[in-house]
C-alpha cells in the first residue's frame, strides 16, 4: 500500500497484512460509493468547499468576543462540544490562555446544579459571552443551561445581552431558532446535512476554538488536505479506509474493544471526541467494537496491568505526533542520589517516546495487537487533517458492520425515557 505524506499507519505487533486487508476493495468501494448517496454526508465536501466567507464571520466574532470578554462560556453537549474542547485542548497551554485567545469555559454538557451554580459564581467577576450550540435546538442540558444564562446575562447585561450571545443552531427548525429569531441573536447555522458528531469542522466547533486562539485557518487547511486525499475509494490509497478494515478485520477476529491510546496527555479531550464519534456511530443492533481510550504513561500505572495481562479482548490504536511543542532535557544533579544522570542528555519527549516503543514491544508479547497512526506534529494544520480523517474511517468503518453512522437511536431513548419520568414526577407533585 503507498506510504501518504501526513498519516502513517504501521502494525507493529498485529498479525494482518496486506492482502488480507485488500481483500475488502471490492466491498470498500461500494461503500464509498453508499456513503456518497446518503443524506447527512455534507461533512465529506465540507473543508473543500470555498468557506472563506465563513472562516471570515467566526474570525471577526472571535475578535469581538477576545476584545469584549474575560470568558466564553460554550453551551452544548454531545458533538456540539466535544470537538471544540478537543481541540482547544491539544492546541492550546495546560496552564494559562493560548497567546491571542480567551477562556472558554463550557457548560450545558451535565445536569449537575453544583456544576453550574460554581460556573455561575466564578463568572461574576468577568465580562462573558455565550454560544450556545444545538443542532436540534431541544436537548435537555443545553437547554436548561441556556435558560439559566440567558437570565443571568440579561441580569448583568441588560439591554445589550442581546448583544453577547450567539446561536449556533439549524437554519430553520428547532425551539432555539425560535428563541434566537425573536431575541435578534447573531447566529451561525450548523448545516442540515452534518449530523452533530461529524460537525466540528463547522462553525460548531470553530468559533469556539477560534476565541480559545486556535488558527481555524491551519485547522481547516489540515482537513481540506485530508478531504482531498482520502477522497479515493481505492482501498490501496486510501488511510482512512485501510484503518475502517484493520480495525474491522480484528473485530471479526474477536477482539471487542479498541483502546486509543497517546503518550500526550494534551489528547486526552481528543480521546473523549473519538470514543463518542465511533461509539455513537456503531453501536447499533447490538454490534460494534467499544471505544475506549487510555492516556500513556499516566495510565500504564493503573490500566495498563489490565492491558498487559487481562482478558484479551482488546487491541490497541496508538497516536503518536512526532513534534511536540515545548520540551525540556532531564537537568543535571551533581548529587545524582536518584541515579538519573545517565538521563542527561535526553529530553522528556525522547524519553516518552522511548517509553512508548518500549509499551509496543511489552504489548507484543502480551498479544495486543496494535495499529500505529503516526502524524508529523501536533498543530492546529495535522489536528485538522487527523478530524478528518476519523470521521471518513468512521462512516466506513460502520458501514462495514452493516449498520447507519449518522443516527443515534440509542440516545434518542434515553431523551424520551427521561421526559416520561419528568412529566410523571411533574404529575405526582401537582
Ligand atoms: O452526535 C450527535 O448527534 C449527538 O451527540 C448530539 O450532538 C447531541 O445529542 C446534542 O444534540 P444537539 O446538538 O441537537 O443538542
């Protein structure tokens, strides 16, 4: 197969090989070509399309609320927060704001009252903007915090709320339309055809992360390359496609979880935004490898004993971005009472790569089998490649086991069974 100029996807200890893995061209390409004709695939040309005019609105919004406000506060669950704090995260410093951006605090993502009366408590001595983000418009924890933001930006705002809050939503349906239409709030659309898992690369996803100081420009540069690229429905060129079979192919042969796993703990909002793109996606009809996510070496010291020794049930994906930004060698102690100065003259990055090979070598003779996705580095250009590419392998991937990766039933029943037991509660009171 032909090595690509971003993704690499090694298997350093996993028994598939090629022509195992080429046997489902066929089969991949009618796929493709399924996918293709399905309603909510808008994501696919999405980064190609000309979006400059949209990239232009978020910028200047962004601009306005860096420029107005202390913190943005995203209200949102599910896709329509996941993406952003993934990228917010890996792309911007474990402590303090990233240069040119503001906090972003989020919220609507829990029904947990101490969780917002702390949010609202902390607020109170910052200038705040909301976006509030809802595809549906309707879902309960963003809607309950909407309403408890709403009056308290009113309370502290005014007239001039209005002014501060901005509606991420469908262009026409929804009870948030309704809302955003009669209060006059600038709004931005999540297209009809983006179902809320696949649509971080839209204004989702990047007005957030544009005000946290993330270049949207680089991010959805990354992912036009990718939508450029993986638009091959030749299995033998095609990354995304071949990690849909590999990790298909171990399904099958009886492996039911996958483990991503990185060694940068700035990925671990990352894991979260892949656990729900496939978990929602495939786990229908009883099917479905689980995703599950493990932040190395921090959990080589809890899980990892499982991982190494448990059931063998599992195989591993590994992320690794060979340049990270920011990094320090190992300082020397002339004492050397801990023994460490033959560390030296390494960094802390060599030294958790090194611990990441050693991990692979462990997990072979454990009989893990891993598949190795390597990108260049981790900026907002490989972060918006690697969105992508996910989301291609994941619509294919799901396709594979034969069941639909836009709906999610399974959360729908959840929604109703709650709003049953609300009206009953409501019932018994009165
Ligand atoms: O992927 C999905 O469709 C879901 O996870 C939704 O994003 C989530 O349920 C929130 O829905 P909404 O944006 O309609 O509030």
């Amino acid at each position: 197969m032909c090595s690509k100029e971003i993704v690499k996807i090694t298997l350093p200890n996993c028994s598939l090989d090629e022509q195992t893995i080429l046997t489902y061209k066929g089969r991949v390409r009618e796929i493709h070509s399924h996918i293709l004709q399905q309603n909510s695939t808008g994501w696919i040309d999405f980064p190609i399309q000309n979006n400059e005019s949209l990239l232009d609105s978020i910028n200047y919004i962004a601009s306005e609320i860096k420029a107005c406000a202390d913190v943005l506060v995203v209200i949102g669950v599910g896709g329509s927060f996941l993406g952003a704090r993934a990228i917010q995260e890996a792309l911007t410093p474990y402590f303090g704001l990233a240069k040119g951006g503001i906090e972003v605090v989020y919220v609507g993502l829990n029904m947990s009252g101490a969780y917002i009366k702390e949010v609202l408590a902390y607020l109170d001595s910052k200038q705040v903007y909301v976006n509030v983000i809802s595809k549906s418009g309707g879902t309960m924890e963003p809607a309950l915090a909407f309403r408890v933001m709403r009056l308290y930006m009113e309370e502290r705002y005014g007239d001039k709320a209005k002014e501060r809050i901005i509606v991420t939503t469908d262009a026409e349906k929804g009870i948030l339309k309704g809302i955003a239409d009669k209060a006059g709030y600038r709004q931005f659309v999540i297209p009809d055809d983006i179902g809320g898992r696949y649509s971080v690369l839209t204004a989702v996803g990047l007005l957030p992360v544009a005000v946290a100081g993330v270049d949207i420009i680089e991010l959805m540069d990354g992912a036009r390359h990718a939508a450029t690229e993986l638009a091959q429905s030749d299995l033998a060129f095609n990354d995304a496609y071949q990690y849909a079979v590999m990790r298909h192919i171990l399904h099958e042969q009886g492996y039911s979880v996958e483990l991503l796993a990185s060694f940068e703990p700035g990925l671990s909002k990352f894991h979260e935004w892949w656990k729900q793109l496939f978990g929602e996606s495939e786990g229908k009809d009883r099917k479905g490898l689980y995703p599950s996510t493990v932040s190395f070496s921090t959990d080589l010291h809890a899980i990892g004993q499982y991982i190494q020794d448990g059931r063998r049930i599992m195989f591993e994906t590994l992320l690794h971005f060979h340049e990270i930004e920011g990094d320090m060698a190992v300082p020397y102690d002339a004492r050397d009472e801990d023994g460490l100065n033959y560390l030296t003259n390494r960094t802390f990055n060599e030294i958790n790569a090194i611990s990441k090979q050693g991990t692979a070598l462990a997990h072979a003779e454990g009989d893990v089998p891993v598949i190795q996705i390597e990108l260049p580095k981790l900026d907002a250009y490989h972060l918006g490649y690697l969105i992508y590419f996910f989301m291609k392998a994941c619509a294919m991937s799901a396709c594979l086991l034969e069941v639909n990766p836009f709906d999610q039933p399974g959360v729908e029943a959840y929604k109703q069974k709650m709003l049953e037991l609300l009206k009953v509660e409501k019932v018994v009171k009165e």
